[in-house]
C-alpha cells in the first residue's frame, strides 16, 4: 500500500486541501506532518500570538483529522531533516506540500526537493492552497508579475477558480510513526489579551457567520471603525484554516455590493503574494525606492516608541495602536492610518512599524504586512507615494462620534465628539486632567518635514 507525507505548512485544514487530497488518492496511507521549526523562530515569524493561535490551530487539526481516524503527527527541528526521517519511517514515496512566496519557504523548498530526490522520493508542491488564483498565474505582457492593482485585478477576476475539494471521509495513518505532544496557548506567554480562537472549526464558524449576516454591509461598513464590520478572517487566512478559493466561491455565491468587495481584499492578497513571489527582497529593501533619509536620531526613536506604546497624542492612531496590543490585531483602516503616521508624519522607517506589527499581529502575513506598508510608505506599488493621511479628519470621518477612541483610549472616555480627535483644543484645566499626552509633532511641521525630504531626496 502507498504511503505518503503531507507536509502542513500555513494550510492547518482538512476542507479543500489539495495536497491531503492528492496524498490520498488511490486509498493509501498518509502522515499528516507539521514541522516545528526553530529557524522559523530566528526568521522572526514566532510570535506569542501567533504561537498561541498556532497552538489553538494544531489541536483543532489534531481533532479532526482523529475524527476520521487519523491524527497529526508533530516533530521539531530542522523541516528538511525531519520530513526526510518521517518519510524513511513511513517507508513513504512521495511527499505533498502547499507552495508558499516568501524566500524561506522557496528556499526550504528547494532543499526539501533536493533531500528527498537523493533518498529516492518525489515532493510534489500544489498551488491554489494560500491563494485563488496561484502566483505567477496571471501576468503581464512586459513583466513577471503585475505592479500596479487595477490591473492584476481585473485579470484575476476574469480566471476561473477549480473547484473546492470537500473533506476527506476517512484517513489512514501509519501506526510506527511517532509524533511529539502538541502545544497548548497556555504554554505561550506574552499573548494579548483578548487574542482571538484559532483552529478550522473556529475559521468556519466565522465564515458561515460573515456571510450570514455581515458581507452584506461590507461596502458601506468596511472603514467604520467603532462598528468593526470587517470580517475578522484574516488570521485563519494566514494560517490557511480557511481556503480561499473556498472563500471566493462562497462569498460570490451569496452575492451583492459588499460580496464583490470583500472578494477584492482576497485579490489584494493574492497580489501581494505574486509580488513576494517575483521579489522577494522587498520583505525588506524597498520595492520602488524614494531615497529616503529616514529619522533615525535619538527623537526619532523617542517618536517610535510612543507611536508603539499609544501615546503619540493623536487619539485615533492612539486607539489603533493599543487595540494591537491588546488584540493581536487591528481595523485595517486603523492599519492605514498607524503606518501613515510613523512613515509620512513622523518620518520613521517603515521597517521600523513592519517589525512592530509582525511581532504582535496574529495575521502577521510576511507579504500583506511588509508590502502594505511599503504601500503606505510611498516605496511599494502605490501610484501616489506622496499621499498622507491626516488623523483628525480621518478620526472624525470613519470614527464620527469617537466611539472606538473612547473604547481604547480610557483617557478620553468622557470628551465629547469634536474634541475627542483634537483634545489638545480642550481648556487646559480639562485638557489636563485628562492625562493624555500632548502631540509629539504637529501635524503642519511634520507634513512639511516629509515633503522636504522627498523633494530632497
């Protein structure tokens, strides 16, 4: 009987996993294998959130991969050494993985493949597990992949998905094949607070609930940030508990204004990722260079800590700043605004607020977070590498009557709206009493700043 690997990366499913599905075909045995690897750790991926979420994520594929008679099998070291070792205890012949974009993954795969063909086996890497519409598969005629949005999107939305793979009934794993205990969140500390439930059965629950009841107001409802009306899958995205061509093909089926837009942020995603894939030194050199001279005396870095620690005395920033911190995660027009703020008003290097973000985001995903930010910074793909987004404006557009101020920053809990985004108009006697921190910049001064760099630049 064949034996096969499957080898889970950023993929913790079992519903439309095309290589659980390939492994199986034909009835043979499978190892469901994840890898606990500490080069992960030094790349800088292993963050308590994402540890902790990691962990809710392995016992919920554990669970269910029991429930069809199987069960996941975890090692820890060296992913090449220890695929390689399960797949001689397995006397396995092949081995199945999702493809992933970012340098480590393509160069952990180019050693897997090496390793495994010297043993005499084949590694087969599957597209479409992490994105619809795989890397690479849509392109330019001038280039090897798409560097401006509209385009990509249009043709990403014209390509026909595959079709959805439904969960395998029964899973047969070989019984001489060992594993290590699976973590627990409660082993993980550092963890915010209020840190979200990973695992599939959670991903689907919330999926089913979005688009029961939330998609539809997604257009309208989507930069609100006191009503919160985004869909809060993006770590199960990450972590692949979701699909998303599964995602796609649900969303679309239920139709409507805000389905389309919610499929959009799927296609940004994918973007990315086909960025990442055909430059992958943009996780960390920028994209489309400004030449910037980025702050980085001791008030910039005086200026960066209070932008970490929300207290930069721009209340929806603020607010934003601490959600992370409490969350693990943040509204993305809250996102926009933080990384305007630390790139365009402050004038600090983006890779400074990429780092900070990657440390406590649960969806820290290496190619939405870093190109994101880029974006924001003016050296990525944005067409308007110059644009600022003020906060007060922005705090009284899409937070009106400063209720998600108010909910993160305790301080200002009881200043009426339109002082609540500009306290400092407050008497002083009250403005005082509140405790909230004067503006480390003002806004006219740093705006200047930035566009007497670029101009210099």
């Amino acid at each position: 009987m064949q034996t096969s690997v499957v080898l889970f990366t950023c993929d913790l499913r079992l519903s439309d996993h095309p290589p659980l599905r390939a492994a199986l075909h034909g009835g043979g045995r499978v190892v469901p294998l994840f890898v606990r690897d500490r080069s992960v750790d030094g790349a800088g991926f292993a963050a308590p959130n994402r540890l902790a979420f990691l962990a809710d994520c392995l016992n919920d594929l554990d669970a269910r991969l029991r429930e069809r008679g199987g069960r996941l099998v975890l090692r820890e070291g060296d992913t090449v050494t220890e695929v390689c070792r399960v797949a001689a205890e397995a006397d396995a012949d092949e081995v199945h993985m999702a493809g992933d974009v970012s340098a480590f993954a393509q160069s952990r795969e180019q050693r897997l493949r090496r390793a495994l063909e010297a043993d005499g086996r084949r590694l087969y890497v599957h597209d479409t597990v992490s994105t619809a519409v795989a890397p690479g598969a849509v392109t330019p005629a001038s280039s090897d992949h798409f560097a401006v949005f509209t385009p990509y999107y249009r043709r990403w939305s014209a390509e026909a998905l595959r079709e959805a793979l439904g969960t395998p009934r029964t899973i047969t794993v070989p019984e001489e094949v060992g594993s290590a205990a699976l973590p627990k969140r409660a082993d993980v500390s550092g963890v915010s607070p209020g840190l979200c439930a990973g695992g599939e059965t959670e991903g689907r629950r919330g999926l089913g609930a979005w688009l029961r009841s939330g998609v539809d107001t997604y257009e309208e409802g989507h930069d609100d940030l006191a009503g919160d009306a985004t869909s809060r899958l993006s770590p199960h995205l990450h972590f692949g508990t979701l699909s998303p061509v599964e995602v796609v093909r649900r969303t679309r089926k239920a139709g409507g204004a805000g389905a389309e837009a919610f499929v959009r942020q799927i296609a940004w995603r994918d973007f990315h990722r086909q960025v990442l894939a055909a430059r992958p030194d943009a996780a960390v050199r920028d994209y489309r260079t400004r030449r910037d001279r980025w702050r980085g005396a001791n008030g910039a870095r005086a200026d960066a800590e209070a932008w970490r620690e929300g207290r930069t005395g721009y209340p929806v920033v603020d607010a934003a700043m601490r959600q992370l911190r409490h969350e693990g995660w943040m509204h993305n027009r809250g996102r926009l605004l933080a990384a305007s703020f630390l790139t365009k008003t402050l004038y600090v290097d983006w890779r400074v607020g990429a780092r900070h973000f990657l440390d406590l985001l649960v969806d820290g995903d290496l190619a939405n977070n870093q190109l994101n930010w880029q974006w924001m910074a003016g050296t990525g793909t944005d067409t308007r590498p110059n644009r600022v987004l003020n906060p007060v404006l922005q705090g009284k557009r899409y937070d009106p009557d400063g209720a998600y101020v108010r909910r993160w920053v305790p301080e200002l809990a009881d200043v009426k709206a339109p002082y609540v985004h500009e306290p400092w108009k407050l008497p002083e006697e009250e403005r005082a009493g509140t405790g909230y921190p004067a503006p480390v910049v003002s806004l006219a001064e740093g705006l200047e700043r930035f566009r007497r760099a670029r101009e210099h630049s």
